[in-house]
C-alpha cells in the first residue's frame, strides 16, 4: 500500500512538473512570436532586419507617403473592438482602382510604401493598413493574418462604401501575404479582383514549426502544441486553424503567388504547395537570388511586370 501510494504521488509530481514546465514553454514561445511588445532579437538579430520584413523600402518613399503625397489617415472598429488605422492615398486621376497593400510581421504600414508608390504610378488609389498589434492599430496580439483577415473584410467594406463600383487588387508581403490568402478563403465581394502574395507561408503551425527548429533546433512536440493552447487562451486562435493554404482552397479570386529561390525565412517551398492548393485562377512567379521579402528589390522589373500583367487581365 505505501509502495502504491509513493507511485501514485511520483506521478502526481510528474505530471505538475510537467504540466508546469509546457505551461511555461508554451507562454515563453508564445510571447515570443505573438506578443508585439516583446523583443524580436532572438527571432531577427537586428532591429533592422525586423523592419524588413516587408522588403525594402526607399526613405523618398516614406516621405511621399507621410509628407508629400495626398495622404490621409482613417481608423475604423475591429469586430472585436480594436481601434484599426491605415493611411490611404487617394490618386490625382480620379479611379475606381483600389490596391490595399498589406505589410509584414512586426513591420508597420509605412513599410509598404514604396509598394504603394508603384501602385499609384500604376494609376491605384491605395490603402495601408497597420494590421493588428502594428504600427498606430490597437492589439495586443499579432495575428499572424488570421484575425487580420477579418480586419481585410472591413477594410474592402469601408472602400466599398466610397467607390461602389471598385475594382481592388489585395496585395501582401510576407505576413501580409499571408493575411490576403487568409482572406481569399472568405465570402469576398465580386470587386476584389486579384490577389498578389509575396513570400507567405502555408499556416502559422507551419511557420512556427519551421522556425522552433531553425533557431532552436526543437522538435513541434510538444512545445508547438503548448503554444498553440496558449495562443487560443491569449489570442482566441490555434495555430493549425489559422492556414492559408485551406483557405486558397476555396478561393475564387485569381492570386499570383511570388517567392525568392534564396528565402531561408519563409520556405520557398511553401509557394509551391500553395499555388497547388488554390481553387482559383492562379500564377507562380520565383525571383532567383531573392532573400525572404526581397524579391521587388533583387528583381524590380521582373517583379513590376509579372504584376502589372498579372492584374491587368482582371483589372479594366
């Protein structure tokens, strides 16, 4: 009996340990990659490599955006309450055409400028969101896209509600990318005309997954199955629920997907098994040579034209 009992309470004893200690795991991992107020250096290295991850970004780009182009800024109310901010800049040649260019993790919407500046030239009106947790949006989570992509829906929404007859291209780098497949899965407006995602991944459990092993060189169980427990308690999503590739799925929106052959950050694998998912008219284009959000910069005319054809045949 004393032996049965020194058993049961070794057990009990295991089991807190253990439950503590995955407990602890899962919170630490979970700060680390979705709270935005935490320090991204074991993640980046550099705090310039994190704004990076929207590409990069010219600084006469940033100040046509904030200083010299026809700029203003809008907020409008998440569905959860969260106060959400963009800029947007309305052409000088009055259009129907729309582009919301979507930044990166841990970046911000000024990052997406130099995006933004080409799809002006392109004769675009364009909106810059700050996705939750970034830039002067409300959050005290990244969504990894999924939530975001909720945002996206309010965001097509309030474009709608100005230019009725819009014609809107969704446009994405890395994380951003991520978000307008996220949001290609949803019950979108005949308007959203085309999809162009630069360098996402197929699910943040995909990512992450990718990353654990990467920097820590970790294995998924158990320590992602924590995190993913934490992260619906803390942020109100699983990690495997929020996947882009389910989502192309059920698009039917065309989407040129972009990724560069050299990207050690996102996969470049991931393209692949993305655009063979989609259910929609779909394209492929590899930058080789290109870095993770590199591939406007290693290749800017490769890149402007693949887009430029690529929305023109959905874009009059």
């Amino acid at each position: 009996m004393k032996k049965k009992k020194i058993i049961i309470i070794t057990l009990v004893t295991f089991s807190v340990i253990l439950i503590g200690g995955l407990g602890f795991a899962g919170n630490y991992f979970y700060n680390l990659a979705l709270n935005p107020n935490t320090p991204k250096d074991i993640v980046f290295g550099t705090p310039d490599d994190q704004e990076q991850t929207s590409g990069d970004v010219l600084d006469e780009d940033i100040d046509w955006l904030l200083n010299e182009g026809p700029t203003s800024e809008l907020n409008i109310t998440s569905d959860d309450g969260l106060t959400l901010h963009a800029y947007e800049v309305l052409n000088e040649n009055k259009t129907n055409k729309w582009v919301i260019a979507t930044h990166g993790y841990t970046s911000d919407a000024t990052q997406m400028s130099s995006y933004a500046k080409k799809f002006y030239d392109m004769g675009y009106n364009v909106l810059i969101p700050n996705l939750r947790g970034h830039g002067d949006s409300e959050g005290d989570y990244i969504g990894m896209g999924w939530h975001d992509r909720l945002d996206m829906l309010s965001w097509i929404e309030l474009i709608l509600k100005g230019t009725p007859d819009a014609d809107i291209v969704l446009h994405g780098v890395s994380m951003g990318a991520a978000t307008v497949m996220m949001t290609s899965g949803e019950d979108l407006p005949s308007n959203v005309k085309a999809i162009v995602a630069d360098c996402g991944y197929t699910s943040v459990w995909d990512q992450f997954a990718y990353q654990l092993d990467e920097l820590f060189s970790l294995p998924a169980f158990p320590i992602m199955h924590a995190s993913s427990l934490v992260a619906k308690l803390r942020a109100g999503y699983y990690l495997d629920e929020a996947s882009a590739l389910e989502q192309v799925k059920k698009s039917k929106t065309p989407i040129l997907f972009i990724h560069g052959d050299k990207d050690d950050f996102v996969p470049y694998e991931m393209m692949e098994e993305l655009y063979n998912a989609a259910g929609s008219e779909k394209e492929m284009l590899t930058v080789e040579g290109a870095e993770h959000a590199k591939s406007s910069s290693a290749n800017p005319e490769l890149y402007w034209t693949t887009i430029y054809n690529f929305v023109n045949k959905y874009v009059k």
